[in-house]
C-alpha cells in the first residue's frame, strides 16, 4: 500500500491528464465518498437554503466569478430572429451561473459554520473543470473537509489569517534580501498571500498551473499551500531584486505568479529534494510538524486579539478573471 501510494504521489505530482482531472478529483478528494455516505442529496441541500441573508451575498458574487469566461459571462440573444421584424435583445443567464448558485446554496447548508465566505471562485473553478454541477459540489465540500483545518474558512478567517502570517515568517528567514527590498517600498506587499490562500491561488496563477497546484493539493492537503507559496518567491526573487524602480518592483511583487506557466518548474521547486550535485537551490526547509507548531502559536497569538474581518475578506472581492 505505501508502495501504491508513493506511485500515485509520483503521477500526481507530474500532472493530471486533462481528461482525468474531474474523476482523479472527484474521488481523491473524498467527494465520491461523501455523496454515498450523505443522507441527504445535492437537490436537498441547496433547495433547503432559505436564509435572505446567505441568498444575497451568493447573489452578489456570482456576476464576480469569471466574468470573462464564456461559460459565466452574460449572452445577449435576440428574441425573434425573423428578417424585418423588430429584434428586441435581451440578456439570458448563462447555465454556469445557475450551477454556480446552486452548488453555492448547497455548500453555505452544509458548511453553515463559514456562512458563505466567498467560495464563488473555488466552485465556479470546479464547475470550469469538472464540467458537473453535482460532482463539483461534492468536490468542494470534501476539499474543505479533509484538506483544511475547521477553522480555515470560518467567517473571521482566523485560518488564512494565521497562514498569512506564518508565511510572513518563513519569507523572512529564507529570503531575508527580498524581504528588505520589499519593506523599503510597501511592508503591506508581503499581505499578498491572503489572496493566495482565499483563493487557493485561483487569481494569482495561469490556470493551467493552478491546475497542476490543485492536483496536489488535493491529494496531500493544506501543506502544499506554504509550500507553493514559498516556491513563488524562490523562482521570483533574483528576478525582482534587479527592478530598480519601487513602483515597478512592487507592481512586479503583487502579480509575480500570473507568468508562471510552467507548473513543472514551480511543483519542482515546491517539493524539491535537497541535493549537492544540483549545486545551490531553494529547498523547503519545514516538516509538516514545523508548520503545525507555528500555526499553533500564532492562533493563540491571534485569539488573545479582537478580530476584524474586513481588511482580510476585501482579498475576495475581485472583479478579476
């Protein structure tokens, strides 16, 4: 079994054929699992939301999600398409949407414990991959199950909260160089990765590697996050240090991951190997139980303060495709 194991990690990690991608993450994820031991169906779930309240935000943010992408972005038909007649217009709702509401309602009931919190990119991705409304579902509600803490999603963020600072803390033991470069022009860059870790990278990377980070991540959990995080400023760093100008090299900072197309060069980084005959490279220097320990301290650290959501969610709230 351990031997199995290591030879999925090992295709995983290669990348999943396109193909595959929505049965690998439906079931590695745990939503197969899931939907067979759910008493209640998807249909049940989103048809039970009834809270004005959670039926608003999802209203909100689904002209949010993907607004350039064919599958969301509004069509403009043409209701009677007779020559010389009068040709009113009128704009119909793409079926991704109504998916997207669905899927939305369903999780904001079965996850009542984050109220909604912005998962209209996390679902909207899933449904762009997956092409299945209800495997989508189930996809998400096992991701947020099994592969991140209870409290990652919760509705002050405390999770993300706590990993945005964690973060913080390795950049600046690894890259200490980036580090004061980047306090010389805005200390606030390195808050970034709040974006990175609502969204799971959706937003910060082409989509094609934000597929290959998600194979991942789904297989081996909210590690994969630190480490992918930490791999974007090693492959970045040298890079960014010779812009000389503080608006363009702060520019360059916040977007740093939109050129990243080769998700063979950033998995690699991610999960290199520390090896003498590769010569000098950034090797992930934390154990699982490093990480462990320092999201401990720092959630106490967190908890012993008054909490205010809004700077943190306002990193959902993107007009981006």
């Amino acid at each position: 079994e351990a031997k199995q194991r290591r030879h999925l990690r090992a295709l995983v990690h290669e990348g999943v054929p396109n193909a595959l991608r929505p049965s690998v993450w439906f079931h590695l994820s745990g939503g197969y699992e899931l939907q067979q031991r759910s008493k209640n169906s998807y249909e049940q779930f989103w048809r039970s939301q009834n809270d004005p309240a959670v039926c608003a935000l999802i209203e909100r943010d689904l002209p949010r999600t993907f607004p350039n992408h064919p599958l969301f972005s509004n069509a403009v038909v043409v209701s009677n398409p007779l020559p010389h007649s009068p040709r009113p217009l009128y704009e119909e709702e793409p079926p991704f949407v109504s998916s997207l509401r669905r899927v939305l309602l369903a999780v904001s009931v079965v996850r009542e414990d984050i109220h909604y919190q912005g998962m209209n990119l996390l679902a909207g991705w899933l449904l762009i991959i997956m092409m299945d409304e209800e495997k989508a579902f189930w996809t998400l509600a096992a991701l947020l199950q099994y592969s991140f803490p209870e409290q990652y999603f919760d509705t002050t963020l405390s999770g993300v909260r706590v990993d945005e600072f964690v973060l913080e803390g390795m950049v600046r033991e690894c890259f200490p160089q980036f580090v004061a470069r980047i306090e010389q022009v805005d200390s606030q860059i390195l808050s970034l990765s709040v974006g990175w870790f609502i969204n799971l990278f959706i937003n910060a990377l082409p989509a094609v590697t934000v597929a290959r980070v998600w194979d991942v991540l789904i297989l081996e959990g909210d590690k994969v996050i630190m480490r992918v995080a930490m791999a974007l400023f090693a492959l970045n760093e040298e890079r960014l240090l010779h812009i000389e100008d503080d608006s363009a090299f702060a520019a360059a900072v916040k977007v740093m991951g939109l050129l990243q197309f080769n998700g063979n060069e950033l998995m690699s980084a991610a999960f290199a190997k520390r090896n003498l005959l590769l010569g000098k490279r950034f090797v992930f220097p934390y154990k699982r139980e490093d990480i462990r320990e320092m999201r401990r301290k720092k959630r106490e650290e967190l908890d012993s303060q008054v909490v205010s959501p809004k700077e943190t969610l306002r990193a959902i709230d993107s007009d981006e495709e």
